[in-house]
C-alpha cells in the first residue's frame, strides 16, 4: 500500500522536475536534477517491490 503511494508521489515529482520550464521558456537545472532523482526513485521502487523484478 505505501510503495504504491510511494511510487504516484515520485513519478509526480518526477514529471514535475522534468517538464518545468520557467517563463523564459528554459530549464532550470535544479528542476531537472531533483526530477531525474525522483525519478531512479520512483522506478526503483516500482521495480524491485512493488513487480519483484530483481
């Protein structure tokens, strides 16, 4: 129940950090980093315990 909680809450972090883009029309490089963590996170979970791949 939690991973997937888990899982929704970082995948939406995720999305957020990776497609933001400040009114200047760029990509602020916290955003992307910070998504892109969220992201190792987010699958990481999903993979290892939530679907027992490895």
């Amino acid at each position: 129940m939690w991973d997937v909680i888990f899982v929704i809450v970082t995948a939406g972090i995720a999305w957020h950090g990776l497609t933001y883009r400040s009114a200047d029309g760029d990509r602020p490089i916290g955003h992307l980093l910070f998504g892109s963590i969220a992201l190792l996170f987010c699958l990481r979970v999903l993979f290892v315990d939530i679907l027992d791949v490895m």
